[in-house]
C-alpha cells in the first residue's frame, strides 16, 4: 500500500500528483543500476533499516511498491509485501516473489491479516503521502497486526530539519516534484507523538541520511566511506530523513 496510492484512492488532493504515470517498477529499476545519487540514497537508507531489523522475523513491508526492500532482506525473514496498487503488486511478485518473499494487493481500508501476524513492520517513506487521519489510521492498523513485543520501523521526510531546503532544491533542478505528492510533513515530535497516539510504546525518532548519497555523483564507493566517515551528531542533527522505532508493550 503506496502512500502515494492511498492518497489517491482516498482523493486527498483532487489535483495532485498523477500516481499512476510511475511505470511498475521504476523504483526497482532505479535501485538496481547502482550509479548515481538517487540510487545510492536509496542503498543507504535500505542498509540502515536492515540494520536495525532481527532474522528469523516474520515481516510486513506496508507500502512495498515494486518489491525493492524486501528483495534485499536476508532469507531467513519471512517477508509479505502489501500496496494498494495491483500493477506494482504483480511486479512484485513476479519479479521478487518466493516462498519467504510474497506480495499481496489490499484495499484502503485496512490491512488484510490476523491481529498478531508479524514481529516487524516496516513503513518507508509512506506516511508523508496521507492525511493526519490517514496515517493514524493506518498506524492503528499496523499496530493490530503487530506480535506483542514487536516492533514498527518507519522513515519519512524531515521538514522540521534540512529536508525543505533539499525538497526546494529538488522541485527546481530534479525531474520530480514533491509538493504536490508530500501533504503530511513530519517532525521528530510531530512523528512521535503521531505514533504515540496510535497505541505504540517505546517510541523513539531520530535524522537520519545526510550527504553521504550526494558522493555518488563522484564515484559509488567514495559515497559507502563517507557514509561510514560522517560523525553520528551530524547525521542526526541534520540527516534529511527520520527513522523511527516503535514497540508493541507485550
């Protein structure tokens, strides 16, 4: 379930951006070439959501698109892929699906498992897409089907940080604009508070991701040193993104 998909199906800007002129399994493609900025932003941020997840776990990726996270997870997690667009889904799966890797179509109105299903629920870059509404709902709906002692990983934009500045750069320079696509902007309170609000526990939100993706555009590996050179207060004083973690009590 795409944020970007949710947005639409909910008609949460009439005007907005057009969801559907993103061919399947762009993004996939994007990652795969593994040159460029945008590619190594993408590698970075996987790498340090797989960091922070357990083996052995059964996994929901709520959001997956086109498949690309879960496809880099370690074969020991059992993994289901859940968007709410059909084309990204058949994607998906026919190009990422296996007996641990599977991939499956849902509705906006909720998620479509028992309560308990999962240890770890990931959600990247989804909730900038909804409505406050929305992402409580949603939130909720992660947190039911959530084990007890289980755990939320989430990523999203910083705008109370440096991402506006990026987002600005971006819309003018880039080939894809964000205004129309980001209607939620989230700050480390805003998001914790957020996931507070929707029964979880243990929450806790810091930056992530600052210019070591930049590096790419001088050479793959160049930008991997400088990920691994950048001091922690840097990044999380200014990193672009925000990773939260939140716990089920149980």
């Amino acid at each position: 379930m795409t944020g970007s998909d949710v947005k639409q199906a909910s008609n949460a800007a009439a005007d907005g951006f057009d969801y559907d002129s993103i061919e399947p399994g762009h993004y996939d493609r994007v990652f795969a070439r593994r040159a460029g900025v945008q590619s190594k932003w993408h590698h970075l941020k996987f790498a340090h959501i797989r960091a922070q997840m357990p083996v052995a776990a059964r996994h929901v990726d709520i959001g997956c698109g086109p498949g690309t996270f879960i496809a880099t997870l370690d074969g020991r997690i059992e993994s289901t892929g859940i968007d709410i667009a059909p084309a990204q889904v058949d994607y998906a799966q026919a190009i990422h699906g296996s007996a641990r890797k599977r991939f499956r179509t849902a509705g906006a109105a909720g998620l479509p498992f028992e309560d308990g299903s999962f240890d770890v629920a990931t959600c990247i870059e989804l909730v900038e897409h909804l409505t406050p509404a929305e992402c409580h709902d949603l939130l909720t709906e992660a947190r039911r089907v959530i084990a007890p002692g289980g755990v939320l990983s989430l990523t999203t934009p910083d705008y109370g940080g440096a991402w506006p500045a990026l987002e600005w750069a971006v819309n003018r320079l880039g080939g894809v604009s964000y205004e129309d696509q980001h209607i939620t902007h989230f700050t480390p309170s805003s998001l914790g508070s957020m996931l507070e609000g929707a029964g979880f526990e243990d929450v806790r939100v810091e930056r992530y991701q600052f210019m070591a993706p930049f590096f790419a555009a001088l050479g793959w590996r160049l930008a991997d040193r400088v990920a691994r050179l950048e001091p922690r207060w840097l990044t999380r004083r200014f990193g672009f993104l925000l990773f939260a973690t939140a716990r089920l009590g149980g």
